[in-house]
C-alpha cells in the first residue's frame, strides 16, 4: 500500500499528466452529452481502427522502454566496474607501497630508507587524493553531459532554437555553465557517506581528503577533459613509484591494467550519458501520443456510449499510456540527477570512504597497530584428509612411470 501512494519519484501522479487527463475526461464526457441530447446519430467508425492506432503506439511505448531499461541498466553495471576498478588499482598500489616501506625500514642502511620510505609516502598520500579527484571529475562529467545540458537549457528558459542543438555547438557554447570547475569540500576523514551533500547535483561540492595545488587547479579550469589529466597525474605518481617497489613490473602492471578497466567503464557510462534517445524516434512518439490523445475522445462516445464509464475509460486510457512513455523517458538518462536516476554523488562519497580505509588499513600495518603474521590457524581448522589406498589401475600407472 505504500508502494501505491509514494508520489516521489512517481511518473503516475505527476500533476501535468492528471491535468490534461481531466481534460481529456471532460471532453469525452461534453461529447457524450452532447451526442445524447443534440446529436442522436454519429457516423460509424469501424472498431479496427482504434484497435490499430492503440496497437501501434502501445508497441512503440513498449519498445522504447525496452531500450530505455537497457540504456538505465547498463548505466548502473559500468559504474560499478569504473569505481571496482579504481579501487582495485589503488589497492593494489597501496599494498606494494606499503610492503616496500616495510622491507626498507627492517634494513640497515638508514639515509637511503629515509628518502625512500618518506618518496614511497608522499605518493601514497597523492595518489590517494588523485583518486578521489578522479571520481570528482568523473561524476561531474557525468552529471553535466550533453543530454543534461540540453535539459538544463529548457529548466532555464533557454530560446526555443537553442533547447535542441547538435553537440558541436554545445562544446562551442555553454549556457548553462558546465565547463565551470565544480566545487570541492576538504574533508580527510573516512566518513564521506555521511558528510556528502546529494541534493544540489548540478552545484555540488564534492569531497576530497586534500585540496589540489592552486597550479593544478588553474590546468583543471582551463582543460576540456578533466578526467584524462587526473588520469594522467595518477599515472605518473605510478611511474614514479615503481623503480623503488619491491614488487616484480609484471604484477605492478595489474595496477594499470585495473586503473584501464576503470576508465572504459566510465566511458561507456560516458556513452549513455551523452548519446540521447533519436530524435525521429522520440518525434514520431510524440506525434502518435498526441494524435491518440484527441482521438480518446471521439472513440469513447462511439464505442462506449456511457456518461459515467466513458470519462473514466478515457482518463484510464490517456494516462496508462502516457505514463509508460513517461517512464521510458525517465530511465533513457540515468545519470542527470533526477530521483529515479541513479545517485552518481553517491557512488563518489561511498568511494571516498572505501579509498580512506584502504589508506588507514595500510597505515596502520605500517605503524604496527596490527600484524597479519600473529594470526594462527589452529590444527583443528587444519582439513584432515583420508588416506585411501590407490586403485589397481593407479598402482600400474605409478610403476610405469616409476620403470621408466
């Protein structure tokens, strides 16, 4: 019963689709009345053509929400495969640094292992904050994409000619103000889920453990893709660190191979997010719901001839049908923010928190708070196996080999 009644995030109780229901319910029930006391004969319409225009657009509202939960589904499983990835990769590198560092400081030679371990550091400290720019980037990208700018140009009353534009002349133009440089909150502890403000997606400030140079702030603000250069600086903090790891260059190659995972799951989010649902299609939609809806009317005093039944029969009919397209429309761009798209600040802030407890776990191995070489399996634990003696077939093979 509650599921029936949630208005947020609803697309039957929305206030424009009852609006015009009602309307379309009082022109069915005006022709009614009109027919019984006026007009006592009306032309008769074969019933196989409402059956055909209601069988078309019921099947083109079904496909296009068809692909609309495809285009919605896999916005979510790339998202999760982008932030798996990048916290993968971090892990990684977390661990190797974290290994190395020890290794250095059981040895001898003092001078060496302080620039050492102090380097090791430093970039564990950057790549830390790289990462977690990384994902700011990311879902700012992904909240002002291309299928976002052209709603936010109608929310702001844009001219009619430059609501619908090509995507050359929104790199061209920004009116809605998304090649700004969002806003970031300091923020080092891990309790980023807590602490991150959903509500304004468009304008928010995203959390980050350690603010960025004033330097590399200036570069984000000029550059066009903000998340190629983080990309860039992780990868470089990587290279830095990877001739004073301990760890082999085949296994340190995991730590890119997962950071390229990650960016091909943005990317294909990225995809989603700024290819919008054809145009022909979407016009031909709208041509057919309308026709459909100036039509319910006529059908319903012919067919149903009733002035109780046939209002509530058009009011039935009209929004059952827009409200499929309605919903079509609401899963086509999954990542602009509204209440049933998915929270992509969300994903930011339970990254952060990942990320920071990684680095805590790792510093506190380091500082000794704990030593995963005390843990002692118990001979219980220990699996007994069963000594069977070997078949006869397996004593001819064994003394086979054993002549040989």
């Amino acid at each position: 019963i509650r599921l029936l009644f949630q208005i947020t995030g609803s697309v039957v109780f929305g206030r424009k689709v009852w609006g015009l229901g009602l309307v379309v319910a009082f022109t069915a029930w005006a022709l009614q009345t009109v027919r019984n006391e006026v007009v006592q004969h009306l032309p008769e319409i074969p019933s196989y053509i409402m059956q055909y225009q209601g069988a078309i657009i019921t099947f083109a509202v079904v496909f296009r929400t068809n692909l609309a939960w495809g285009r919605y589904w896999e916005a979510v499983t790339q998202l999760h495969v982008m932030y798996s990835k990048w916290l993968d990769a971090f892990s990684q590198f977390d661990a190797f640094a974290c290994v190395t560092i020890q290794k250095h400081l059981q040895s001898d030679q003092i001078g060496a292992v302080t620039a050492k371990v102090g380097k090791l550091q430093r970039l564990r400290a950057l790549v830390q904050r790289n990462f977690v720019l990384l994902s700011a980037m990311a879902c700012d990208r992904l909240h002002k994409s291309d299928i976002s700018r052209m709603s936010r140009r109608t929310e702001l009353k844009a001219s009619w000619s430059e609501q619908i534009s090509f995507r050359e002349d929104l790199m061209k133009i920004d009116l809605v103000g998304a090649k700004s440089l969002p806003k970031f909150h300091v923020d080092a502890s891990s309790c980023a889920a807590t602490n991150q403000t959903l509500n304004d997606r468009w304008n928010a400030a995203y959390i980050i453990p350690s603010e960025p140079s004033k330097s590399q702030i200036k570069f984000l603000e000029d550059a066009e893709d903000r998340s190629a250069v983080v990309l860039n600086w992780i990868i470089l903090n990587l290279a830095q660190a990877s001739s004073d790891l301990c760890t082999p260059p085949p296994v340190q190659s995991r730590m890119y191979q997962e950071l390229s995972n990650g960016m091909v799951g943005f990317n294909n989010v990225m995809k989603v997010a700024d290819v919008p649902f054809p145009l022909p299609y979407a016009q031909l939609m709208a041509m057919l719901l309308w026709s459909w809806t100036l039509l319910i009317p006529i059908y319903i005093v012919i067919f149903v001839r009733s002035r109780v039944a046939g209002p509530i029969a058009a009011l039935l009919m009209f929004v059952g049908i827009w409200c499929a397209n309605l919903l079509a429309m609401e899963l086509e761009n999954p990542v602009s923010g509204d209440a049933n798209d998915v929270c992509v600040l969300d994903f930011h802030a339970r990254f952060v928190d990942a990320v920071c407890t990684v680095a805590k776990s790792g510093q506190a191995t380091l500082d000794g708070e704990f030593d995963q070489d005390e843990e002692v399996i118990s001979a219980d634990a220990i699996p007994r196996w069963r000594h069977r003696r070997p078949s006869d077939d397996t004593e001819g093979e064994v003394s086979a080999v054993s002549r040989v």
